[in-house]
C-alpha cells in the first residue's frame, strides 16, 4: 500500500504492520473538517460560500478551536509519513508522486470547482445585479481588464480561490522543502567524509522544553496575527493561498511530524499519558466553550494586546494537549476493522477533495426551507460526508482516478 495525504489520506504501512491509528487520526480531522465546513453557512466568524437566515451561531466556538485541532493533526500525520516514503522513492519519485496527487487536484478546482461557487455567491449575495458567467470569469473571477466594485467585500480579489485546496498547495511546498533541505544536508554530510545518518529511536524531550517549544509556538502565532488575524487570507507570490495567521503552528506540526518519525517519538510515548491528556484537554476545551457560550469572550482574531497573546499561547497549548492525547489514546486502541472504517480510510483524500462543493451544494438546497440551523448544520454534515465517501469510492473505480484519489 501507498503511503501519503496524499501522504497524508492514503493508507499506510510501516513493513507489513498497518499503522491504523494514523488512518483514525485522519478520519477524525476529516470528520472535524466536514462538520466545520457544514457549519459555516449557519454560524459567524468566518466567510463563506452560501448564508442562510437559519442560525446556529453557537457552532462558531467550539469549531474555533476543532478547526485548527484537526488541520494540525492533518500536517502532522503528513510530515510523520514523509521520511518512510522519501526513503522508499527516492527524492524525484517522491516528489513526482506528490504532483500527481497534489498538484493535479488544484488546477480542476480554479478552473472548473470555484468558479461555479464563486459565481453562485456573486449573483445571490453580493448584491451587484445579474452578470453572465462568461463576462463575471473574465473580470471578476480572473479580474482581466476590470477592477473590483464598489463596496467589494472579498475574501479577495480578484475572486478566485482554492477554497479548502489551500491544505494541498502548502503540503506540496512544504514536502519540496523538506526534500531540497534533507538533499542538502547529505550532501554537506558526504563532503565531510561522513556517513548518512540513518533514522534512530532517541529519548523523547523533557516537559521543559514541551512547554518551551508550545509557548514559541504560541508566541510565533500571536506576532503574525498582529497584522494577519484569523480568517485573513493572503496568497504569497501571488499563486499560493495561505491562512498566515495558523502558518507557524501548522508547519511545524509538519516538521515535529518529521522528527517523530525518524525519531520513533509516537511509539515512545508512555500509554499512561493518554487518559489525563485527553481528560485536561476535553475539560479545557469544554470551559473554553461553555465561557464563550455565557457571553465572555476568549476568543480573538488578532491584534496586539494581552488578549491575544494569552489566547495565542492557550490555544496552542490547549491543541498540543489534545493532539498528544488523541495520538496515545489512538495509537493504542484495539484496530477497528470494520467496513466502514476501512472505507473512511481507504477515501479520506477523497472525502477531503470532494466534500466541500458537496456541502455547499446541500447548504443551497436546505436555503428555502424552515428547518432550524442546528438541524441543518447536522443533516449537511451527514450528507456532504457520505455523498463524498460514496464519490471518492466510484471514482477511484475509473481508470487513472486511483492514481489521485
């Protein structure tokens, strides 16, 4: 079997023995990130494709939280497979095997994906008055020859975007990357006349520099939400969109994913950890929520005051305990063999590709009628997660699609 998500969404093995609580790791940032996208034509804090008169606004706290969980988790199980399959591949076939997986979805998604879902949320919420498609393309979508109306809300212009294909974008920058600099380094290494290190167990850090390296971490987050606060996007070089204000925290739970795996960090982890990480994180996570919910605010975007800087370092160190938990407590569970969860894991890239537009499509059908928005938020979830299961299943069926999905 193939080891990727596409390092990070394919199933995995380690010689003949199946690493199956990576496989759940990501089916649980795949649940989080549906149920998250579900949510946001219900609740606040963050633009989205379709709105709805039908509220659930308390969904905004707990997912302002379980989002970054699971992109976290998502970029650590990617980075924790990336040295098994740079050493199996080669660095070209490596590397040629995250452009087929990754880059192959990105340009069907700017091309054929949003443009559809941009257009839609033009001509139903922005308020401008009708366009043709053809002429809204080429200068709104693209912005050739034109400039954004008055009044333009964004998220950016000109209107195109990647939507949630932004994780596959900074997954491909960040594996060729970590593939230019570890060629690099051998290189140094043999002209010193020493020989490649090979990937070796070593002791796991102390709690000291645990907390030093969170509360950098934290730190790091807080300096960059300062002038890019949550939800702002921005697109480096014009072509890669990145959520500068997660950017810090995500790429090095890529590269702690990295030093894991060559380190043999997950396995060493003591089994006693994982109950009173996950019960002082789930409480924790709890009273974030249940505080938000009583009217006091937590939560903050950005900015350069105490607020955010103490809910910078609180929310990595909140995350950190939660994904720590979650490794142990999967890691050690009893394999899940059933039919369902072998499908979940076999088409979780694929779930992943495809739910959005599903969801979105289902936020537009559900528009008109007088169901309640947690009923909504609930029936989308389920739907857009088993429609795109039941997708990524007959497409890998077609000749070529296996190869991506």
């Amino acid at each position: 079997m193939k080891e990727s998500l596409a390092g990070t969404f394919t199933s995995t093995d380690a010689g003949s023995v199946r690493l199956g609580w990576l496989d759940d790791l990501r089916i649980l940032a795949g649940v989080l990130i549906v149920f998250f996208h579900a949510s946001l034509a219900y609740s606040g804090g963050n633009w989205w494709y379709v709105a709805d008169a039908s509220r659930a606004d308390f969904l905004e706290a707990p997912f302002s939280l379980l989002r970054p969980l699971a992109l976290g988790l998502f970029f650590l199980v990617a980075g924790y497979l990336l040295p098994g399959a740079l050493a199996r591949h080669g660095p070209r076939g490596y590397l040629e095997e995250r452009l087929i997986r990754l880059g192959i979805p990105l340009p069907i998604g700017l091309l054929l994906v949003f443009p559809v879902l941009m257009y839609g949320y033009y001509v139903n919420f922005r308020g401008y008055g009708p366009i043709d498609i053809g002429t809204y393309l080429w200068r709104i979508y693209f912005g050739i020859g034109g400039h954004h109306p008055t009044g333009w809300t964004g998220p950016g212009w000109p209107d195109h975007q990647l939507g949630h294909l932004w994780f596959l974008e900074s997954l491909l920058a960040y594996s060729a990357i970590y593939v230019g600099a570890a060629g690099l380094w051998r290189r140094r290494r043999r002209r010193r006349g020493k020989p490649e290190a090979a990937p070796a167990p070593s002791p796991l850090p102390d709690l000291l520099n645990v907390a030093i390296v969170i509360v950098g971490i934290g730190h790091l987050d807080f300096l960059v939400r300062m002038q890019h606060p949550l939800y702002h996007w921005r697109a480096i070089v014009g072509v890669w969109q990145v959520h500068l204000a997660d950017m810090p925290r995500e790429a090095l739970c890529f590269l702690f994913g990295t030093i894991a795996a060559r380190r043999g960090w997950a396995e060493a982890l003591p089994s006693r950890l994982a109950k009173p990480l996950l019960g002082i994180g789930l409480a924790a996570f709890l009273a974030v929520v249940a505080l938000e919910w009583a009217g006091l605010p937590l939560f903050i975007a950005g900015g350069a005051g105490l607020h955010a800087w103490l809910y910078a370092i609180g929310e990595t160190a909140l995350l950190a305990i939660l994904a720590l938990g979650f490794v142990i407590g999967l890691r050690d569970r009893q394999p899940a063999g059933g039919r369902w969860h072998q499908r979940l894991a076999r088409n979780s890239y694929g779930i992943y590709l495809l739910h959005l537009p599903i969801a979105v499509g289902l936020q537009y059908a559900l528009r008109g009628t007088d169901l309640p928005g947690l009923a909504k938020w609930l029936l989308v979830g389920v739907l857009a997660l088993g429609l795109s299961l039941l997708a990524s299943q007959g497409l890998r069926r077609l000749p070529g699609f296996r190869r991506v999905l």
